[in-house]
C-alpha cells in the first residue's frame, strides 16, 4: 500500500518535469537561438554560460524523468517495489549533485547577468512573452524588466520544488513510523535536500550581490575581477576594515581571492595562499601572504570575528577546492586552515625571486619544505626551504650562455646560499666535490676538469672564499706537473714541491704561481741541484750539482736562448760517493707542511658534526654524500630523482650508529665495529676514511709516485690513523653523553699510540697501501735490484750446495725429508728442504697488515725449529748463528719479490709494542738475511761443486 506522500511526490515531479520542459522551449532555447557568435570576450562568457546551464537543465529533467518512473513503479506495483526502490532514496546522493550543478550554472549566469545582456539583443521578442512568462511565475510584474522575469522564471520553479520535496519527504517519515526499514534512506534524503535548501539560498544572494558590486566598481577594477564562478563574500563598505601598513579605500572577500582596492590599482591575494595569524590581538588580526604582510584593523571586536572567521573559512573551502554544503564553515572538513601547504606562485615584486615560479610546501606565507623554484631565464632550484629561503639539500640547475650547456649545484644550502658539502658540475667540463660557505666554495674540496675535458686539471685541497687556499695538491695534465704544497689566493705561494712525469722533483719557495729565492732540484738519475731558480723553475745564479757518481760542481748557471744551460763554476772530481740519503733517498716535503695541518679540511667537518652531537639531518651537509651524474639527468626536468646513498631517515641511522659504538666496547667487538664501520660508504668513519683515500691518492698516485715523497706519504698514514681513532673517541662519547652516561677519560699518549698502531692502522692501512707500497718499492728499487741478483745467483745452487754454501751444519740439514727417485742423488735436489718454511714466509705478500706479516715470520721461524728439531729428534732451540743461515736459506728459496720494500714498511708501520721483543728480533734477522744477500759474495757462482754426497 502506497502512502498519499509517495502520491504527492508523483504528482510533484511531474508538475516540475513539465515546467522544465517548457523554460526549455520558453526561455533557454530562445535565449540561445537569438544570441548571435558575439565578437566581444563578455558576449561569448554569456553564450558559454547560457549553453552550459541548457546542458544542466537537460540533465535534471533526465533525473526528474528517472525519479518520476521510480515513483510510477512503486504506485503500480506496490506489493512487490519496495520504497527504497524511489531514485529521491537509493540514489539521493546523486540527485543532489545534479541540482548543485546546475544551482551553480544558473547563479553563474546571474552574477554576470548573462540573462539581461542576451535578452537585449531581441527584447521585443521576449516583451511578446511576458504573458507566457507570468504563467510560469507568481508575482511578475508587467513593469518589470525582461532580465528580470527571465531571472525569476529559472528561480522559482526550482526553489518552490525543492522546499516541496523536504516538506513530503519530512512527511513520509513520519508516516512510515521508526521501525520501517527505508526510515534510515528517508530522513537522509530529507536532510540532504534541506541542505540544498539552505546552499540555494545562499548561492543565489552571493550571486545578486556579486552582480551588484561589479555594477558598482569601475570598468577598470571589473575587467581585473570579474569571472562567472567568482562570489562576493564581504566588502569593508559593509564592516569597516583598515589594512596597515598598505592603505586600501576597500577591501573585498570573494571566494577565491582577498582584494585590496587603491584608486584604480587592484592587488589581488589568492586565498590558497593566504595565511590568518592565530594569535589573538585585540580588534586587529595579522595576514601573511608570499610577497606580503599586512594586517586588517577594526573599530570593535565584533567586526574583527566576523571578518576573520570569513577570511578562514574562504581559505578553508579555497583549498578544498569545492563549495562548502550546505554553507559556508560547514564543510566536513577541519574549520582552520592547515598551516602547511602545496601549491605553485609566481612572484612578482622585485628581487632575486622575481619573475620565478615556486610549486611545493608552504609554510605561513613562505616556502618551507620540499619545493621547485623555476626562474624565466631557464634557472631551476629544487630541494628543500626554510622560511622562504633554501635550505638544506638542494639541487640547482643554470644554463649557460651556450646551448645545451648547464651549471648543476648538487650542494645543502643555509639560508638561501650553498652552505656545507656539495658536488657541483660546471657546463666548461669541470667538476667540483667540496664544502662552501655563503655560496662560495671554502673548506676541503677537488675541482677536476672531465675526461671529456681537452685539457686535464686537478685541484685537492683547502679553499677560502672561493680561491684556492692553504695546503692543497694541484695538477696540471698538460704539463705532466703535480705541485704539492701551499696556495694563497687561488696561486701557489708558500712551501712547495714540484713532481713532473719525467721523474724531476723541485723543492723550494713560491710565491704568485713562481718559484723564488732558494730551492733544490732532484733529477730521475739521483744528480742534486741546491741553488736559485728562475720562475720558471730554470737553473739560474749561484748553485751546485751534486752528481750521482760523487762529482760536484759549484758555480754560476745560467739559460740563455738558444744558449741552454750553462755554467761557470769548479768541478770537483775528487768527492767521495753521496750517501744515498742525501740524494737517492732524499726526502722533501718533511718539516715544510706539518702533518698535523694539512688535511684540516678534511678533518675539521667531521669535529664540528661530533660537537654538534652528531645530529643525523646534518650529516650529509658535513660529511658528504655522493649521487649518481649524467648528463641525461641534468637535461632533464627529473634531476630531482638523483640517487643519494644518503638516506633519508638520517637521525634514525644516526641512532643506530651511536647504539653500536655503545655495544662494541671490549677489544674484539671493537675491532669487529671498526672493520665494518671503516667499511660503509654511509658510516661517518666510513665517510672520513674514503675522504682521506681521495686525498692520498690525489697526491701520490700517478705523478705523485715518487720515491722522494715516501716520507711525506708514510707520516700522513700515521696521521690519519690518529684522526681516525680520535674520530671514534668523539663519536663513542656523543653516544655516552645520549644516554646520560658518563665520558671516558682522556687517553694518554701511549695508550692512544698503542690503540692506533694495534687498531686503527691495520684496519685502514689497505684504503692506502697500493699508492704506499709503491713508494716503498721506489725508494728501495736500488738495494732490491742487488737482492733479486743475489737471489738469482742462489737459486742456482742445489739444496745441498747451498746449505753447504751458507755454512749451515750439516748435523742441521733435512736430509730424512727428501723422497729421492731412482737415479736421484741428494746433491742435485732443489727446493725441497725446509719447504714448510719456505711455503709459510711466501705468505707473507698476501696481506698488507703489519702484524700480520710479522706473525707470519714468527710461524716461518716455527717451522725452521720444527724442522730442525724433528731432524735431531729432540727439541731444540737454535741460537742466532744458526737461525741466520737457516733464514737465508729459506728467505732465498721463498723468493719474496721486493722483501726490501715490505721489510721497511713492516718497520715503519709497526706497533711499538712490539719494540725490543720477539717480532722486533725476527724483523732485524730478516733485515740481516737481506743485507746478506745483496753482498758480492752472493753474486759469485762456485768454481767448482764438491760432488760427493753427505752421508
């Protein structure tokens, strides 16, 4: 059984289907049939209004036609349609949105009296159906305007249907009692359309006074306003409002844009982008815009709520993008604004930022947070900002004069200039890794042109305010030249040292990129020169040569053109022979650049992020970070995704690195930790270590391979490992002081050199050894030269004869440990007597640890006793006068290529521990095995072999 309510709301549809029919026929149609293609902007707005809102009459007669034959089923079909089978219940939502669609239309045209301005182009016509109109209306006066009836006639039709639909609506509730299951979907469908009610009526007044102020404002001021979807919400005319410090004769609130009105000047404020201080001030309240600050005053605090509850809410529904339902403040959503946004702006007033687009998160009116800042001249800056200026990492991109040619600033940035660590590609092919501050480079950095580059340069070091500065190492491909030492507004002045390919060393003073005053002159066949230069680093003035052979010569040189060298001096042939370390084992550099300065920059950083506390967000500002480069990439609008090791969760990984060093305190553990820690490009000692690499192999790989920077190189090694160690300390006690735990004492000097040699240096020594060792193998080429001669001589002899040869006792040899073959004869066996010996020194070439190789002497002298003890069938401990032939022989049949080089830089690297014990004793008897071998004695082969064999 039907209820008269669902009889009245057929009735009711289609009253209203058939009025829509004929406002379509009666007015729409007319209006868009007599409105020509109008030339003007303003007339085709119009055409585009009335066409829009004849697409949404359409639409709504549809949905009235679809609701009327759901009405009409469930009259006829009572038993088996349910009430919620009506299109007004189950599909209420949608029904709704119709009607706001074309609510909105309608009130679009309206505003902008499309109506009136089309009516004029035929108001005889629209005289003529006056009387039709009135059909349609009630209350149309025959005085009135055609505009206005044809307003009236889209308005009450619409307005009396929706009242009438909640009036039955609230009826049928009522009538179908509490406990009906469709209740629910009635009284929703009652309330959504009350909603309507209330949003129609405010829709249609925003729009009569929105059509009202354009007719009162200037042509000019409503040509820079007028839109069809833009609706007045408050005008200063009717609450007085006084704008400081911009002085506005009025102020206008629409729904997109907050307008300030000076004589003929309009500034507009997009309200997405306009900020409401929170803060309570008496009768006044603050507003924040990005290029303005201003503040709305008023005579009484009635007029201050009124106007910044509006201006908050206008804000609230701008960013929602969609009218608040059913009025204004009523929107599902929070009522305050929310503090941090996204969106993009152009700024206009005149600065740095003029003319630039910046899309991404805002904060109180200024850019904060992850953003793009675009300017026209092609410049693009992404990252992140703080307070409008950028700040931490960011990326920025400038092209060149040239085409297709591009500065790219990978680097964080602090208050708007590069500001911490940076990789900067340069569109002239040269690359900078390194610190600045205030937007210049200072601190540790390498400037390095390309391999593309035609010419290929190099600077590592120390700079200052943008100039090369302090100790650093700088290389010039062209020339075949590596300069090591001090630099002073970006030229080499101070101490320095030259190293060329040709193997030439120079060694002196410059000053304004030429050396002056006194220097010394290394050539590659060990000659000295120690005298003044040109500077152009040519012999010239009072000097002497020192030559190989022991023969100087003292004089006056001189390089004329033309004329090369020459010289007018005393050449003495009767010196005696230089001592090797004063020529082929001088060292330069030592005492010119302290080794506790030269590598501040590198250093420095790192000290100031443990002061810091280590705080994980500025660890890649202080430590570096490393990205992925191709040009693809920097071409590209996508840069942004270049790949940082970095993570992003820096103080969570921060935290954990604390809490290990905090777990990892005893002995073992801490070597573990160390290991793993020297080990990762992301730990912060990680990151030190690979720094320190880059700086070692800067200045002495390639070029720098010299045997006269040995010493340099090995003190350096030292020195890191001290910074390493003191690196850890400052890391361990900032873990300490996070759990409020008391620091560690601070250690003295022994205790701290025995945890560097024993710790630190074996665990870092393999980041260095390649570019070490090699200058260890220079600097003892010569001795190892008489070594592997001496080597070769005794490899000729076999078992028997050598250890004969070396006076070895024969009560001594391994004689039960040969396995002769038939027709064999002991005299003739080669390299099988004290073969687990000889095969346990050869390890000692596959590690670069220097404890390691030490213990691996002490296992070879193991095994030298074990053997000999097994041969006299007892236990037996051999004096030195026994140990040291034994040693040779082992040492000669182990064959260890470069033993000079790995003997000293055992020595050298060594922990002092070990001083006067047991792997010091085995070192000097190793030491004394080489010398022994190099002597002439071991380059003679035997005249004649004894051939009998020992019994």
């Amino acid at each position: 059984m039907c209820s008269p309510e669902e009889s009245a709301l057929l009735r009711l549809e289609e009253v209203f289907s058939a009025t829509l029919a004929r406002i379509n026929s009666l007015v729409l149609q007319p209006l868009l049939a007599a409105a020509p293609e109008p030339s003007d902007p303003r007339g085709r707005e119009c055409l585009q209004l009335l066409q829009q809102l004849h697409r949404c009459s359409q639409q709504l007669w549809e949905v009235t036609e679809e609701s009327l034959h759901s009405l009409r089923e469930r009259l006829r079909h009572p038993d088996t349609v349910g009430l919620e089978s009506l299109l007004l219940l189950r599909g209420a939502e949608g029904v709704l949105q119709v009607y706001l669609e074309y609510i909105k239309s309608y009130t679009s045209c309206v505003a902008v009296q499309a109506f009136q301005k089309t009516a004029k182009k035929r108001s005889e016509y629209w005289r003529g159906q006056r009387k039709a109109l009135r059909q349609l209306l009630w209350g149309v006066s025959s005085e009135g305007s055609v505009g206005t009836a044809l307003v009236q006639a889209l308005r009450q039709p619409l307005t009396h249907h929706v009242q009438q639909y909640v009036l039955l609506l609230l009826s049928l509730g009522d009538s179908i009692g509490e406990h009906h299951p469709t209740r629910e979907l009635v009284v929703h469908a009652a309330a959504l359309f009350g909603d309507l009610q209330s949003f129609m009526r405010q829709e249609l007044d925003q729009a009569v006074a929105t059509q009202a102020l354009w007719h009162a404002l200037s042509s000019r001021q409503r040509d820079a306003l007028c839109t069809p979807t833009r609706r007045l919400l408050q005008d200063s005319q009717d609450i007085p409002v006084t704008v400081t410090p911009l002085r506005a004769e009025r102020v206008l609130l629409f729904d997109d844009v907050l307008v300030l009105l000076q004589g003929h000047s309009v500034h507009t404020f997009d309200l997405k982008l306009v900020w409401v201080d929170p803060e309570q001030d008496g009768c006044t309240f603050h507003l924040f815009t990005p290029e303005e600050e201003f503040s709305f005053c008023f005579k009484d605090p009635q007029g201050q709520a009124v106007w910044k509850w509006k201006v908050t809410q206008a804000v609230c529904q701008a960013l929602r993008g969609n009218k608040d339902f059913p009025v204004l403040g009523a929107g599902p959503e929070p009522s305050q604004p929310p503090t941090c946004r996204s969106m993009a702006y152009t700024f206009l007033a005149e600065g740095r930022l003029c003319q630039a687009t910046y899309e991404g998160e805002w904060c109180q009116g200024r850019p904060h947070g992850k953003g793009t800042l675009r300017w026209p001249d092609g410049r693009n800056h992404v990252g992140n900002f703080c307070q409008g200026l950028e700040h931490g990492f960011g990326i920025r991109l400038v092209p060149q004069a040239s085409e297709d040619k591009f500065d790219c600033y990978k680097c964080h940035w602090q208050e708007g200039s590069m500001c911490g660590y940076g990789i900067c590609e340069y569109g002239n092919d040269e690359v900078y890794k390194g610190y600045f501050q205030a937007g210049l480079r200072h601190g540790f950095g390498v400037l390095e042109s390309t391999p593309q580059a035609p010419q290929h340069c190099k600077y590592t070091g120390h700079w200052e305010r943008g100039q090369r500065s302090g100790y650093g190492i700088g290389e010039d491909g062209e020339r075949g030249e590596r300069y090591i030492g001090m630099w002073q507004a970006d030229q080499r002045h101070g101490p320095g040292v030259m190293v060329t390919q040709a193997g030439v060393c120079y060694q002196g003073t410059f000053q304004a990129d030429k050396m002056v005053g006194p220097g010394i002159l290394l050539s590659e066949d060990d000659s000295l020169y120690e005298g003044t230069f040109t500077r152009d680093l040519a012999l010239v003035g009072k000097g002497k040569v020192t030559f190989p052979n022991g023969f100087t010569l003292e004089g006056i040189f001189g390089n004329g053109v033309g004329r090369g060298l020459h010289t007018q001096g005393v050449l003495d042939t009767a010196a005696l022979p230089p001592d090797p370390s004063s020529t082929c084992k001088r060292q330069l550099g030592l005492g010119a650049f302290p080794v506790e300065s030269r590598w501040q920059g590198v250093y420095g950083p790192f000290r100031d992020f443990v002061r810091a506390g280590c705080p994980g967000d500025l660890q890649e500002a202080l430590l570096g970070f490393h990205v992925q480069s191709s040009k693809e990439l920097r071409k590209s609008q996508e840069y942004l995704c270049c790949e940082r090791t970095q993570p992003d969760d820096g103080v969570g990984r921060m935290d954990e690195v604390l809490e290990e060093l905090l777990q990892h305190r005893e002995p073992e553990a801490l070597q573990q930790c160390l290991r793993k820690a020297l080990s990762s490009s992301l730990h912060p000692l990680g990151k030190l270590l690979r720094t320190l690499m880059l700086t070692f192999q800067a200045t002495y790989a390639g070029t720098g391979a010299n045997k006269h920077l040995q010493g340099l190189a090995r003190e350096e090694v030292k020195q890191h490992a001290q910074e390493l160690w003191a690196a850890y300390r400052g890391l361990l006690q900032v873990a300490l002081q996070r759990k409020g735990q008391a620091p560690e004492a601070e250690e003295d000097t022994e205790t701290r050199d025995l945890q560097v040699h024993g710790l630190v240096l074996p665990l870092m020594l393999p980041s260095f050894y390649s570019e070490l060792f090699t200058l260890y193998l220079l600097l003892h080429e010569r001795e190892d030269s008489f070594y592997s001669q001496g080597i070769t001589n005794l490899s000729l002899f076999p078992d028997t004869k050598l250890l004969e040869f070396l006076d070895v006792q024969k009560h001594l040899w391994p004689l039960k440990d040969l396995t002769l073959t038939t027709n064999q004869r002991h005299s003739l066996v080669t390299d099988k007597c004290f073969l687990s010996a000889i095969e346990c020194l050869q390890k000692v070439i596959t590690t670069v640890d220097p404890r390691e190789k030490l213990e691996v002497l002490e296992k070879t002298y193991g095994e030298i006793e074990a053997t000999v003890s097994r041969v006299l069938g007892q236990e037996h401990k051999l004096p030195m006068d026994d140990l040291l032939p034994l040693l040779i022989y082992v040492v000669s049949r182990a064959r260890i290529q470069h033993l000079g080089a790995e003997i000293h830089l055992i020595r050298d690297m060594m922990d002092p521990i070990h001083t006067g014990g047991l792997y010091d004793f085995l070192l000097t008897a190793l030491e004394s095995c080489y010398e022994h071998i190099q002597k002439e004695d071991m380059h003679r082969l035997p005249s004649r072999w004894d051939s009998r064999e020992p019994r």
